[in-house]
C-alpha cells in the first residue's frame, strides 16, 4: 500500500500491488475491497480482468493515513539524525507544507525548517549544500531516493513574527510538526 500514499496522484493495477506487497492477487483484492469501503481509495474497472486503482486525496481518512504514512518515513529514515548532528542538536526541526498536510505528490518536495544558531537569517538549503560532509550527502541522498522527493530545508535562527518578509513562511511553519526539540515563540511587536 506504500505506492498509494508515496504516489497519491497516480493509478496502479491490482497486479502491481499484490506483487509488491507480496500477496496472492485474490487476497489483495479483498483488502482493496475494504479500502475502497473505508474511502480510502477508488477503484475502477478497465476490462473484465483489470482494476485501476487510486488514493482518494481529498478524503479525509486517506489524508490521515498519508500523514501517518510520511510521518513513519521521515522518523524510520535516520534524518533527525542527520540534522541533529548536522546542526548540533538544533533547537527545533519542523516538517511543514505539503508533506506535513498529507497532500504531496510525486513531483513535490519536503520542507524541513529547522532553528539553529548556524544561521543569522533565514535561509533555504538543500541536501548538496556544502554545510554537509560527504557522508551526510549520501545519506540524505539515499532518504530522498527512498521516498522519491527533495528535501528542502528552511534555517532560521528564530521566529520573527516581526520580520515582515519572512512572516508568512513563518506563520507555515508555525503550522508545522515538530520532529525534533521545542519552538519558542516571542512577539516582540507586543509593548509589555
């Protein structure tokens, strides 16, 4: 069922998915069965013997089991790790955008943001940066293969709301998981 939710906004055959889930065809048509009951995805006929099937993107069970889904990858994957040694444990790591809402595709990218004192302003990297070792690189290269999506990461030393030209990309990042740390959030337009 990884396909479904690493590829949302593409079709699959019944065949594709039993042979990658390693189950008798039979058997895989009464789980999709069950998930097409559930709404989780559609499933169309295309001849007496072929099946198309879909995720169901805008529904909200689908999208619940696909943040699940991106969830579970990014802790299993070892980029915490990567970030954590990276950036000397940094405050916060955020997943924010597309990613974090369930709604990417396979052409969308992850949005990390991550605080840190590495940085003086906000900044967007990615995983070729030369802020990362050889081995980092790899290792972030071997995540985004498996998932088949680009990181993009967001560094900020801390949340301005004031900074009025980052002010919307930090209001999404507010809106964020975080994966890692805290975040500590001070208005500094309030008079005490």
């Amino acid at each position: 069922m990884d396909k479904i939710f690493q590829y949302p906004d593409k079709e699959f055959t019944l065949s594709e998915l039993a042979k990658e889930a390693k189950v008798a065809k039979q058997n895989m048509k009464k789980i999709l069965s069950e998930l097409n009951n559930a709404k989780i995805i559609e499933t169309s006929r295309l001849g007496k013997k072929i099946w198309q099937i879909k995720g169901r993107q805008e529904e909200w069970k689908f999208i619940r089991h696909k943040i699940a889904y991106n969830l579970n990858f990014i802790y299993k994957s070892n980029l915490i790790n990567v970030l954590d040694e990276v950036f000397d444990r940094p405050k916060s790591i955020i997943l924010f955008g597309s990613f974090r809402y369930g709604k990417d595709i396979s052409i969308s990218d992850i949005d990390i943001a991550i605080e840190t004192s590495h940085v003086n302003k906000y900044s967007i990297i990615k995983s070729e940066d030369k802020i990362f070792n050889n081995r980092q690189k790899e290792l972030l290269k071997k995540i985004e293969y498996e998932i088949e999506r680009k990181f993009e990461f967001h560094l900020f030393p801390k949340v301005r709301l004031s900074d009025k030209e980052f002010r919307e990309t930090f209001i999404s990042i507010l809106n964020g998981l975080i994966i890692s740390g805290f975040l500590d959030i001070r208005d500094e337009t309030r008079k005490n």
